[in-house]
C-alpha cells in the first residue's frame, strides 16, 4: 500500500541528500534496499534524480544475498571508468546487512572516493522525525555533552518518571562513541545519528524507562512505554529485577534476558537529536536517539579486550528526558540539547554499529548456541 509522502517526509529525504550524503551532481549515487523499504528507496531516487543524478537502485535481501556483490559491481561499473566520487546507501527497516561485502567494494574503489551509508528504520518516520537535525547541529550537541561529561568521574541521572542512577566513569579504559551523522573517509555512516554512548565503569539504582525499547531482536510490539513503563533495579551493573504490568513486553523482556550475559549493563547511552519531537511505535533507534538517558542490556560498544564477554542480544530501555548532575554546580537537562561552540574531539569513535545487527528470532539466538 503507497505512503503518502507528507512535506515532512519530503523535507526528511532532501536533508538527507543534502546534508548528510553531501550528494553533488558528479556523484554516483547506488540505492541498495530490502522489500520492506521500496518507497523509501523510490522517495530517494527521484530527489537524486531532480538533484541531476542518475542513480541506480538495486533491490537486495537482508543479512544474506549471495548474488548482490555481483549485481552491485555491474551497476557500478560505469563509474569505474571515470573519476568521481561513489556513493553507496542502504536502506533496511529491521536490519543492518552485508557489511564485509560493502567493505570490500568501499575498499576495490578507494577509500577516498567511495562513501558507504547504512540506513536502518527506513520508513516514512525516518524521514520527518529523525531528519530535523543536520549532522553539524548533532556535533555541536555531542560535543556539549560529550566534554562535560568527561570532566566528571561520577554522575547520578534523575528523570521524572523516577529514574535514579549513580554512575561512575573510567574514561581512561572505556571509550566514547558519538554517533553524530558526520561522513568520514574509511569508515561507514549509520543513520538515524545522535547519540552519545559509553561504557560504564560502575552503574547502580532505578531505570524507569517510560519512552521505549529497542532491541535487536525482531518484534511487532508496539516499542512506546508511557503506558506501560519498565522499571528495572540494578546493581554491581546487572538488571537484577524488573516490573511491568504489560504482560507481553514482560514477556520479551524475559527472553531477551534469558540469553548469557544479557542482563550485564553494556552501554550508557544519551540520545541528542533534539529534531525527533515524537516516539514511534517501530521497535527503532529513532526512539532510541530521542533527548534522553537509555541503558543498553547485553552486547557492549566496547573492544572484547575491554571488556571481555559477547552477547547476542541488546536490548536499549529509554527513558523520557531526565537531568544529570555532575559534582555541585553542574546540571545538564537531558531533555534540552545544547550547543556551546565546544569543538567536537578528534579520536572518539563515530560508528555505533560495526557489522551486521538486527532481525534476529529468538529462535536464531537458540540455533547460535547461546541460550542455556
């Protein structure tokens, strides 16, 4: 059944064009996208092709497709011939895919002419909520934060729904990513952007998470909380408890935590896209890049030998808004962005997902051996 596409949808799809693939009319643009994300791919195609582009679109499978390296390097091939810059995007609704295969077709053209941005969520709401935003506003916010952030080593998180957390940081061993939407040469793009995330070194109290989940499991659950928040004890850096009067979100919860490791707090995440004024019933980092604190359970952001366990599962619960308070004075509304002029550090990584992620069943987790 057709969308259809709203002026905010419009403007999503040019802002993406514009501002973060950085599109010029030298450009050669190739479109991959799974079934479920054919209208945003046709939205993307005409604005390129208004822009003066003649893009390519190629339909492709998630996770597997044994024949898209093939397909991609035949449509490519016109560009091998001449100068210019490439530009690869993917767009999936549930999923992440074919990371080594994009890798090494970022790498037979050269790094520095071949851009690779990964696009998961792709939908209507993508474009008019996650859109609002350009990546240099998303720097600025990251920035803010990210440097009052490091010059604390303990913060306690406070939202009204009554989160209260102590946390404490070790920013000499856990590293930073912020996930702001900037292309960088070499490495990938991963939209929707905003967001500031780390590993916390110690973490204690109450997550009310009343904004939504999200997880890298595939689900239909509506993903919004207000009317049935989670609210989850932690200590020595594990959910040891948790509530929810929803039957079927406690339900998920269970199995997700039912894997090894799961229930192991594996990121501190702050969502800092300050565009996204509404939650969305997708199980989605659009909720997730909401202004806001989240904690993510199970899989860690940081180098196995950092922290040294796997988890198949990553279950993101976000809460709604909240303040920090760091050392007596200091107090950062979570809910309200800022930008200072603070320059964004060079050397904090970028890229919030490296590989291939989501859409996995329970089931897929059982096959892999992980469950007990």
């Amino acid at each position: 059944m057709s969308i259809e596409v709203t002026a905010g949808v419009w403007a999503g799809v040019s802002t993406l064009l514009d501002s973060y693939l950085r599109i010029s009319t030298g450009d050669r643009l190739a479109i991959l996208y799974t079934a479920d994300c054919r209208e945003p791919a046709a939205w993307t195609l005409v604005a390129a092709r208004e822009r003066g582009l003649d893009p390519v679109a190629l339909p492709m499978r998630p996770l597997e497709d044994v024949g898209l390296s093939t397909r991609l390097w035949e449509a490519l091939r016109p560009a091998l011939s001449r100068p210019g810059r490439v530009v690869i995007l993917t767009l999936e609704k549930h999923s992440m895919s074919h990371f080594s295969m994009l890798r090494e077709v970022q790498a037979r053209l050269g790094v520095g002419r071949c851009d690779v941005v990964r696009i998961i969520n792709g939908s209507a709401e993508l474009f008019s909520h996650a859109m609002n935003s350009t990546p240099e506003e998303l720097s600025e916010y990251n920035a803010s934060l990210y440097g009052r952030f490091r010059a604390a080593d303990r913060i306690t998180i406070q939202t009204p729904a009554g989160t209260s957390l102590e946390v404490e940081f070790d920013h000499e061993r856990y590293a930073w990513t912020s996930n702001r939407g900037m292309l960088r040469k070499g490495s990938f793009l991963v939209l929707p952007a905003g967001e500031l995330a780390t590993y916390p070194a110690r973490i204690k109290g109450r997550l009310v998470a009343d904004a939504a989940f999200n997880a890298n499991v595939y689900t239909t659950l509506d993903s919004r909380l207000s009317r049935h928040p989670v609210s989850v004890e932690i200590a020595d850096g594990q959910a040891v408890d948790f509530s929810c009067d929803d039957p079927q979100i406690s339900k998920f919860i269970e199995m997700c935590w039912d894997i090894p490791n799961a229930r192991r707090v594996g990121e501190l995440g702050f969502g800092t896209n300050a565009g996204i004024s509404q939650l969305v019933p997708l199980n989605s980092h659009i909720n997730e890049r909401v202004p806001g604190v989240h904690i993510g359970f199970g899989e860690h952001n940081q180098p196995l030998r950092v922290v040294d366990y796997r988890c198949d599962i990553h279950l993101d619960l976000i809460a709604t808004g909240g303040m920090v308070i760091s050392g007596e004075e200091d107090v950062i509304d979570l809910s309200r962005p800022v930008r200072d002029g603070t320059p964004h550090p060079d050397g904090v990584n970028d890229e919030d997902i490296d590989g291939d992620c989501c859409a996995l069943s329970f089931d897929q987790c059982r096959a892999l051996g992980t469950l007990s």
